[in-house]
C-alpha cells in the first residue's frame, strides 16, 4: 500500500512515512490543542519524535503545497498507528481539519461552503489552496459574482473563487492574496450582482486585524484590476 505523508526533521531526514492522515479531536485534557493520527506508519525509532525540533509534514497528494510544522509534545504508538501531540503548530494556509473536510466532501458539487458558518470557511479556502494552487488561469471573459451568496468575509472569497476559476478557485484569503492574484491577470468583465446587501455582510463581519479596512476596499482591489460593474 502506497504511502502518502512523510515526516521530516528540521535537517531534512525522514522520520517516518504513513499511508493516512487524520486530524483528531484530543479528549485526553492535558493541555496540548492538536492531536494528529498516522496509520500504517514506517518508524525505525520513535524516540526522534521526542527531540526539541520542528518537524515537517508534507504530502505527494498536493503537489507540495501541505506544508505542516510543528513541535511534538506526547507520542503513543499502536499497533502500527501513531498518534502525535502537537504544539507550536506553523501551516500556511492550511487549517485544521482540512484534510477531513476534503474526505468527505471533496466530489460534492457546487457552493459547498454555505453550508459552513463563520470562519470555518477557511477550511474550505484552505481545502481549495491544497486541491488546486493559486495559479490557476482564468478561462472566462466575463464574471458574475452572486451576491446573494456572499453573506460574511470569508464567503466573499469563497464565491470570487468559484465565480473565476469553479469548483474549489482560490483566489486568496484576504486583501493582499487578492491583490496580488489579480494582477497577475488580463482585465476582465466583472458583474457583481446584490452588490449592496453582501457588501454590508461583509463590512459586518470583518475579522479582527482589519480594522482600517472595509468591503470597499475590495471594491477598489477590483475596479483596479476588473472592468467591474456593480448591480
């Protein structure tokens, strides 16, 4: 059975190869936020997992892009499945529970990420970074944004992607990712239709860290880089 994650130190040497990744919910209470399962792990000697180090998980299931650091606080090896205790985690753009919300939902079709409240739509954007990259061309002359999808934030990301590029588009997470996609592009006809109403759904729900910025801002983000009509 072919192994899909590896393991490395901060030197760049293979601790270990698993055939399964699986982000797990720690009902132990002692203190450390993340548990992580291996299955049918390859380990010569699990006592390198106790090192003061930085270890790196990554994955040949997307092109290089899971990219995970962290420090390991408790290990507990059974029966070939090695559970990890994690702190000082480093992910990029991945976010927990990605790698389940890609099992189970992976081949669903169409704005899968309504059904997902708040900020739990990073998962979705981090899901889509993972499948398909942020290079991704833009085969369209003319864009329709549905407003009456983009009720916060993070949907306002998750609809630019699928209205672009489709199923699982990314096209960042915030401002400056946006930006810098954009430019990278040929103008394009952009319609964003209930622009009013999901502009206040997003100004209403800016996360912290933005303060001096609003919905309009990526209003201008567009109008600089699109031909873009607001209905």
């Amino acid at each position: 059975m072919n192994n899909l994650y590896y393991l490395y130190d901060d030197l760049g040497n293979a601790i270990f190869t698993s055939h399964d990744f699986i982000e797990c919910y720690d009902f132990s209470d002692i203190g450390y936020s993340y548990l992580f399962l291996f299955t049918e792990v390859s380990i010569q000697n699990k006592n390198h997992l106790y090192d003061d180090k930085t270890f790196t998980l990554r994955s040949d299931l997307f092109n290089g892009r899971l990219d995970i650091s962290f420090s390991v606080k408790k290990v507990i090896l059974y029966d070939n499945n090695l559970y990890l205790y994690i702190d000082n985690l480093s992910s990029g753009i991945y976010k927990i529970g990605t790698i389940s919300f890609l099992k189970s939902r992976k081949n669903d079709i169409g704005r899968i990420w309504l059904d997902m409240k708040g900020d739990k739509k990073k998962i979705y954007l981090s899901a889509s970074y993972l499948i398909n990259g942020d290079n991704i061309p833009v085969k369209k002359n003319n864009i329709i944004i549905e407003g009456k999808y983009i009720n916060d934030y993070y949907s306002f990301y998750c609809e630019l992607g699928y209205s672009f590029i489709g199923q699982f588009g990314y096209m960042g997470d915030n401002f400056y990712e946006l930006e810098d996609y954009l430019s990278q592009l040929d103008p394009i006809n952009v319609i964003w239709k209930d622009s009013e109403l999901s502009l206040k759904n997003i100004d209403n729900t800016m996360p912290n860290g933005y303060i001096d910025r609003s919905a309009y801002d990526l209003v201008s983000i567009l109008k600089e880089y699109c031909n873009l009509t607001l209905k």
